[in-house]
C-alpha cells in the first residue's frame, strides 16, 4: 500500500519559530471550508481511498455528564490486520519511532488496525471563530499570541510553535470534572495506583466569557487536581493559572501539602519537574500529552505524514473495560487498543543552546482532524529514544470535541510504563460543571482544607 509523504513548500519550512508569524492571507483563509476542513485539515481523502474524505465528522448527541465513550457503528467495526514484531518492517513508514521500539523489543506486542473513519467534528461556533483566527491571530516568538480568539488560532500554520497551541488552545467544553487514575507499572506488571480528582475552567474556548489573547495577555485555563488515595498522597492539591507568556507571567501554580498544612507557590510546576506522586514517570509539561511554556524549545513543522495511531478508541477508554484490564507486563493489553491510518502534522522541538531539559529532542505527531497530540517520541541528550508517549483519541459527540484517554508513557530505560486519565471505573467527564473564578484561588483551596 503505498503511502504519501506530505511536506510543506520550503518558505514554509524555512520559517523560524522565533520570528512573529504573519497572518495568512485571505486566498489562503478562503480554502478552510471547501478543500479544507473549517478548522485546517485536508477535506479529501487518501488517493488509495484507505483514508476517507472528511465529511463533517459525528454530529453532536449525547448528555453533557454520564456519558462513556461509545460509537456503535463504529465499535462493531472488524479489524483489517495486526502489525506484530515479526511484520512490523512492512508499516516501518508509517510507524512512529516508539511504536517501532515497542514493537522490536516485545514479541506480544500488536497494533490491531481497523478501518480508518473521520469522526471528529466541532460546534458551528468554534468554526466560525477558527476563520476569523485566521486572517488576525499571531504567534511571536514561542509564547505570545495577540488577536485570537475562542477558535482554533492557526489553522493554516507556519511554525512547529502554532500547531503546538492548536493542542493548547481546543475546545472542550466551557468546564470540565473528571476521574483522573494513574498507575505506574513496572516491568513484572505490578503497579501502583492513584486515583485523581480533576476540575478545569476554561477560558479562552469558552461560549459564555471568551478570553481573547491579546497583546501578550490572556488567561485560557485554570486547574486544580485533588489526590484522592492512596493514603500516603491523598489531600495533595494542585492549583494552576495558565496564560500566555513564559514564567510567571505565563504559569502560577500553588502546591499544598496535607503535611505543610498550607498552601505555597511552587515555581516548580512546569517544565521536567516531576508531577507529585508519579514517582518522575510523568513530568509537568507532559500532561495532556503537552502543556505549559514552550520557549526551551525551537519548534520546525517536519511536514505531514500518514501513520497508525490510536484513534475511536471508545472500548479501551469506556466502561467496559477495569483498570486491571489495560495492565500487562512491559506494555498495555493490545488486545484493547484501536489503530487507524489518518494524516498527522510532525513538528521535532529541538531544545536550545544553553536551555535544560531531560529532552533534547522531541517528535509530535498531531492529528489533522483535531489538532490532538496523540504521541510524541522523547530523546535524551544522547540522542537515545528515552521515553515514548501515547495518546488513544476518543471523539466527545457530547460536546464536539475529541481527547485522549488514556494516555501511557513507555520509559525505554527503566522498563516501566505509566498510564494515566483512565477513568473506566469511575464516573465520566461532567461537563455541566461551573465554578466561580475565585473556586481556583489558594486562599479557596486553603479554606477547603480546613473544613
């Protein structure tokens, strides 16, 4: 089968992620909605058919809580074929680096592939603002963006950089409460479990209050996370304000600590520091497969490229499945996961001269359909691929939004892997959810400790 390998005009290309992007012209914004999706992805499909055309992905249905991820037409789909570590040379193309790892190092581990469908779709609104973005949203530098709006900011991207806040910046709802449970898994498949409880408010995609990035300023998210067990962790709290911009003009981010008894700036909730309680399998900016601050990093748009990444993967994220059933030694159940064939932006962050970070380099796979990073291949200052990170994509028709849960991280060195924003056991995404803005302060958090 034979695949394209899609790269950008070399203007493009040549563009450094440290100069203000221009807006697109309006001959090129006139292509989103016709050869182009509304927010940026290639309408038609492969020209060997196995990708379909785009055409307006799963329409919006469903309640704004109780909803476990579930598409029936599309969950009694039969796989086409498995890649295997005998056969996987044959897909070697359209394979991302840690996939090709696992598959080499591991003779039960597969990728069961299944027939690719374009099931993402975002409300009307979101497209709308998307093509204003166009015309108006800048990037300068890695961090500041000015003129942006509720949509997606760059559909039509220049630089590694935009496409990396097209990750930040999407839509999922006004506000969110979820089940967050993390195990870190060592190479025998014994574990450790914690469970999280998470809640967001979102402000830049937000249909109530939009927040718009302007000139350096705006507030798009606020975050505060609550350990629930075990023990020796529980009545751990995270608060985090995100805006544009690096430090603490971009992130402030309060810790308590149930054995402080108080609530305290923490500077070092950012970058490669640990996330609390993940024994270092997860750092900061690898939440949501990426978050937070991007200016360690150069960031170069390498093209885009068919691959097979986890994609519909309504039965490894739904309520069908127990935590005990994703966990195998060295790797997750396989059985589980769905694969499919879809286009994929690929933009490498190669950390900058006098800059410190675990990784020097990083390669992003993100999907064209919704501008999710779903893996991302992480090399240590040796060029050594350290860690992997996978992302299994579910579409949220509740909403119009799509997201990866769960998210795992392969460590290459340890043996161990860590999975985390499993929720199957417990209850699903509330989306109904609203706090006022003063619920994410740290004198909130410090009274709610006290009670």
């Amino acid at each position: 089968m034979k695949k394209a390998f899609w790269f950008l005009c070399a203007a493009v290309l040549g563009l450094s992620a440290q100069q203000a992007a221009a807006k697109v012209s309006p001959e090129e914004a006139s292509h989103l909605g016709k050869d182009l999706t509304p927010i940026g992805a290639e309408k038609a499909g492969s020209k060997d058919g196995v990708i379909p055309a785009w055409t307006g992905g799963i329409p919006r249905h469903g309640a704004l809580s109780g909803e476990y991820p579930n598409q029936p037409t599309i969950d009694g789909d039969k796989p086409l074929f498995t890649i295997t570590h005998d056969n996987y040379q044959k897909y070697a193309n359209e394979l991302t680096a840690g996939h090709k790892e696992l598959l080499r190092r591991f003779a039960d581990y597969k990728m069961v592939v299944y027939p690719t469908r374009r099931t993402v779709s975002f409300p009307d609104f979101i497209y709308k603002a998307t093509f204003a973005n166009a015309a108006t949203c800048t990037l300068e530098g890695t961090d500041v963006l000015d003129n942006c709006k509720l949509g997606f900011p760059f559909p039509i991207p220049k630089t590694g950089a935009e496409i990396i806040w097209n990750h930040k910046l999407k839509w999922r709802g006004n506000a969110v409460q979820r089940y967050n449970n993390q195990f870190i898994v060592q190479p025998s498949g014994d574990y450790q479990h914690t469970k999280i409880l998470e809640q967001v408010k979102f402000y830049y995609a937000n249909t109530e209050h939009p927040v718009e990035m302007k000139a350096g300023q705006g507030e798009y998210l606020r975050y505060l996370s609550q350990t629930l067990s075990p023990p020796r962790l529980a009545g751990t709290f995270i608060l985090v304000h995100d805006k544009i911009g690096t430090g603490d003009a971009g992130r402030q981010a309060w810790l308590y600590s149930p054995g402080l008894k108080r609530i305290r700036r923490a500077p070092t909730v950012q970058y490669d520091n640990p996330y609390e309680g993940t024994d270092g399998n997860q750092f900061y900016d690898q939440v949501d497969i990426f978050n937070g601050a991007l200016d360690r990093y150069t960031w170069k748009i390498v093209g885009k490229k068919e691959m097979y990444l986890p994609y519909n993967s309504d039965k490894i994220a739904g309520n069908t499945i127990q935590y005990k059933d994703l966990i195998r030694p060295h790797h997750l159940n396989q059985d589980l996961p769905r694969y499919e064939l879809h286009r994929y932006w690929i933009v490498e962050a190669d950390l900058k001269p006098g800059m410190s970070h675990t990784f020097k380099r990083r390669v992003f796979y993100v999907d064209e359909d919704s501008w999710n990073i779903e893996a991302v291949d992480c090399y240590d200052n040796k060029d050594q691929l350290y860690k992997f990170q996978e992302g299994h994509l579910i579409t949220a028709s509740n909403i119009q939004a799509a997201t990866t849960v769960p998210e795992v991280i392969y460590d290459f060195f340890s043996g161990r892997y860590f999975i985390t924003a499993a929720f199957n056991e417990d209850k699903p995404y509330d989306l109904t959810v609203n706090w006022p803005d003063d619920y994410f302060t740290a004198a909130q958090v410090q009274k709610r400790t006290t009670r």
